[in-house]
C-alpha cells in the first residue's frame, strides 16, 4: 500500500484524515517518522505556506507528502487575519484572545462577512499539487457554542444560524474549509495513475 507523510505535528489531525482515507494509503504524521523539527512558515500567503511545509519534508524525506495552511479571512479587514490567523493576539496562539481581537476590532462595522480558507499542498513522485477549501459565512457579534476548536465560537457558516462551535461535528466536517480541501485531494489520489509499482 503506498505511504503518503501527513506534515503535521497534530496526532488529532493525522487521525481525522486517517479515518477518511481508510485503506488506501499508509498515512503516517511526523511524529511517525521522529521528526520534532520547527518547519519554517514564513511566507505571507496561506498557499505559499503549504508549499513551504510540503517543500521542506519532501526535500528532507524524499516521499509522497502533503501539508496545509489555514487561515481566517474577513472583508472589512482587508482579509486579515490571514496567515497571521494563529497567532493573531500575539505568539501565545490563544483562541480567546485571538477571538476578542477579532471581535473589538469588527465592533462598530456591520460588515462581518468572512471566510476560512485551507490550502493543501501534495507532493506526489515529485510533482507538486494544490487544493483549496473555502467556506464563507460572517463574524458573530459574540461567542457562542462549546464545540470545535479555534475562532469555531464566532464563525456563523452561510446558511445556518449556529456558529461552527454549535454545529455537529459532522456538519462542521462536511461543509468546512479543511472538509473540502481534504476531499479535493482524496478525489485526485483515487483518480490517480501511479507510474511506479507502490
Ligand atoms: P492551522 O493552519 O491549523 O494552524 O490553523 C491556523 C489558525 O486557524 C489557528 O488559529 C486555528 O485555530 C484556526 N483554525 C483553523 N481551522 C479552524 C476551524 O476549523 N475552526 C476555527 N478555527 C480554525
């Protein structure tokens, strides 16, 4: 069965995805390979940080591996917070501060129209492909909900009245940014024509 790298530190995350790809692929995290190394992340776009994460494991391991980037994107702030989306408040990557932030910057405008935004990026025998999730929705004008994880207490997908933090799991799941990105790319590797014997 061929093995594809998932560049992620997140166990949580390796085994979401593992769940969806099922048999197919060996999917293995970087803890599986005793890498405990900090990639470098220093692009400005959330693609180009993808790319960079995918780049930097393919060059070191050279095997078939994918990275994502995630980043929270709102109008009125020109589409900030971007790639600065995790660390918004500042370097301690808090959720609540980065909500408030957000929530007091957003304050007297109307406008809370936003968008989450996952880009993967897949190396496979050396060539590199790119998918993209999206899913619009507005900023809430407080939390609300206990679920998810992140900005999911203030986020209020187009088409429902909950936040992401209210919603089931697999709601969330189906329709989230990351949801669509990682079915973009299981569409593409079942679809795939391996030229080597994996
Ligand atoms: P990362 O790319 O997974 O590190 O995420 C970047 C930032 O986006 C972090 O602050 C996450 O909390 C936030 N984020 C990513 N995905 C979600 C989500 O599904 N819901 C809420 N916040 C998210």
């Amino acid at each position: 069965m061929s093995e594809l790298i998932f560049v992620t530190s997140n166990p949580h995350k390796v085994e979401e995805v593992k769940k969806i790809i099922a048999n197919q692929y060996v999917l293995k995290g970087l803890k599986d390979l005793n890498f405990s190394e900090e990639i470098p992340e220093t692009s400005n776009t959330i693609p180009g940080n993808a790319v960079q994460k995918a780049t930097f494991i393919h060059d070191r391991f050279r095997q078939n591996c994918f990275a994502e980037d995630t980043g929270l994107e709102v109008d009125f702030l020109n589409g900030a917070p971007g790639v600065d989306t995790a660390m918004y408040a500042g370097p301690q990557r808090n959720a609540n501060e980065n909500m408030e932030l957000l929530l007091h910057n957003l304050k007297n405008s109307d406008r809370r129209e936003a968008q989450f935004r996952t880009v993967i990026a897949l190396y496979l025998e050396n060539q590199l492909h790119c998918f993209e999730g999206i899913v619009k929705g507005k900023i809430a004008k407080k939390k609300t909900g206990n679920g998810g994880f992140g900005y999911d207490p203030i986020f209020i997908p187009n088409g429902y009245n909950l936040s992401f933090a209210e919603l089931d799991s697999e709601i969330k799941n189906k329709i989230s940014h990351r949801g669509r990105a990682v079915n973009k790319l299981l569409a593409f590797l079942s679809n795939y024509n391996w030229t080597k014997n994996n």
